[in-house]
C-alpha cells in the first residue's frame, strides 16, 4: 500500500494542498491515516477517488455534490463523463487511477481513446509525456513499483511500435540514414521510439537498435548502414563513465555529420559540455525543428 503526501496528492491531482486540506475539513472528502510515528498519509483508494474527483469538479461539478457521493458512485459518474469529450488532465489522471490500480484494460481504454481523439503525435505531447513527468514523483517517493513502471511503459510501448509499424518504408534511397539506440545500461525506451515515429515519419532511413548497446556494436553499424545521424537518449546516469567522456568516444570512433541526443539527466550538464558534433535536444519541440530545418 502506497503512502502518499498532500504534497503528493496536489501534483498529481492538479489541486492545491490548501484546497484539499479545506474539503478534507469542510466536508470530510479525504480521510488522512497515520503512521506509527504519528504522520498523515494517504493511501491508494484516497489517490483514485481524489482523481475521480478533481475530474467530477473541473467539470463543472460543485464539491458539495460531490462530497455527499461514496467513491463508488464518484466512480460511476466519471464513467459517464468518460462518454463524451474529456481533456488533457482528465485524461492524465485517468491514466494514473489505471495505473494504481494495474488495471489494464482501463489503461487501454483510455490510451486508445487518447490517440484516437489527438492522433499519435498529440497523444504523445499533451499526454503521454505529461503523465509520464508527474508519475515521475511517485518513483521518487517509492509509491509505484517496477512493476507499475513495466505495466504502463509496456502498454504505452505497445502502442508507440503499432504507429511505427503503420508508417510506409522509406522508399528513398537516398534519405538521410539514421540509427537509433541507448548506450549500455540504458533501458527506457519510450522517448527513442517516439524519436523513431518522427525519423521514420519524415521518410528517413532508419535502423532501430534499441536498448543496452555497447559502444562498439555503435561503431560497427554506423559504418555498415552508412549512417549520417544518430539518435539517442540518456535518462539516468551512466555506471562505468560520464554521458560526456561517452560522447567524446562515441564521436571519434563514429564518422557522422551529427550525434543528436536527448533526455532527464542532460540538464544538469553546462551549455558547452558536449562535443561540437553533437546537438542536444532539451524538448519534443526541438527535434520537430531539427527535422524541418
């Protein structure tokens, strides 16, 4: 059972910890445990029904109405909702509610609908990756598992290689070529199959190596595939070198017009670090520019 903060409870519901407390005063909407040293948490029924409620309420519900509701008929109306037109941050929490609850089918319910309501691209931008930065502070505070982290990044993941696989081949042969892979020990591979889509979109040539590849297997399969462009991503930090010393490696050993790289940790690098071949792309936004320049 997950233990969560109102800190917590306020970034991944979009409510302010003020408010909460208030409603939690007022009407007696969250009912707070204790640990055994006396501390306030939340659990995972309070996160659900918060989520069901922050939806209910920026729709327009008064919370007075909703208060007098139990979860399960909260529930039931945000099922009523989910029938009509929903935005971002309804979808958002939806999405979190799936994924506490490791409840695949309303995870695919909703993924689905997002992608058919935004297609890929927009799915992508104001949701995917969104929900995937505030459930970033539930690995911080230890509230999800590896097994959560697998269940949504698999389903998110099975949805990214149907996309791709939608694409037409390039049929130009003489399209810019570029690979895209994670160094060793890398292994989150939704923002380099994102960049996949968007190469691939593009009617680049593209090689897709996926995760964990050494640095040498880099080298042998740029000069095989004659590539002019790689494409990777750092999320956490690396074991046997810094991201810096890697790319420095990885451009004397590489001949390619440019090594474009992305990813959490490159910001706590100074303007300047990288290598002059390389380009380092802080958002989605900048390898959409990179691509139509």
């Amino acid at each position: 059972m997950a233990h969560y903060s109102i800190k917590e409870l306020e970034h991944l519901s979009g409510i302010k910890a003020h408010t909460l407390r208030i409603w939690e005063q007022r009407y007696n909407l969250l009912q707070p445990k204790r640990t055994d040293t006396n501390i306030r948490y939340y659990d995972d029924a309070d996160l659900k029904n918060l989520l069901n409620v922050a939806l209910l309420y920026q729709e327009g519900y008064k919370i007075s109405k909703i208060a007098q509701l139990p979860p399960s008929q909260v529930a039931e109306e945000v099922l009523k909702l989910t029938e009509n037109e929903l935005g971002q941050e309804q979808f958002i929490n939806q999405l979190i509610v799936a994924m506490v609850e490791l409840d695949e089918a309303l995870f695919e319910r909703v993924l689905s609908r997002v992608i058919l309501t935004l297609g890929f691209t927009g799915a992508v931008r104001t949701v995917i990756y969104p929900f995937l930065h505030k459930i970033g502070l539930l690995w911080q505070t230890a509230n999800i598992t590896p097994a959560h982290e697998h269940f949504m990044s698999q389903l998110i993941r099975q949805k990214m290689l149907v996309a791709i696989d939608a694409l037409p081949l390039p049929q130009n042969q003489a399209a810019p070529r570029v690979i895209l892979f994670l160094p060793e020990g890398e292994l989150h591979e939704l923002a380099l199959l994102y960049g996949h889509y968007l190469f691939r979109a593009k009617g680049y040539q593209t090689l897709y190596l996926g995760q964990h590849l050494p640095l040498v297997d880099v080298q042998r399969a740029a000069n095989q595939f004659k590539a002019e462009f790689l494409f990777t991503v750092f999320t956490s930090a690396m074991q046997k070198m810094t991201v810096v010393e890697y790319l420095e490696q990885l451009n004397e050993t590489v001949n390619v017009k440019e090594i474009l790289i992305t990813g959490a940790i490159l910001q706590y690098y100074p303007e300047g670090a990288f290598p002059k071949t390389t380009h380092y792309l802080k958002t989605l936004d900048a390898l959409d520019a990179w691509l139509v320049k």
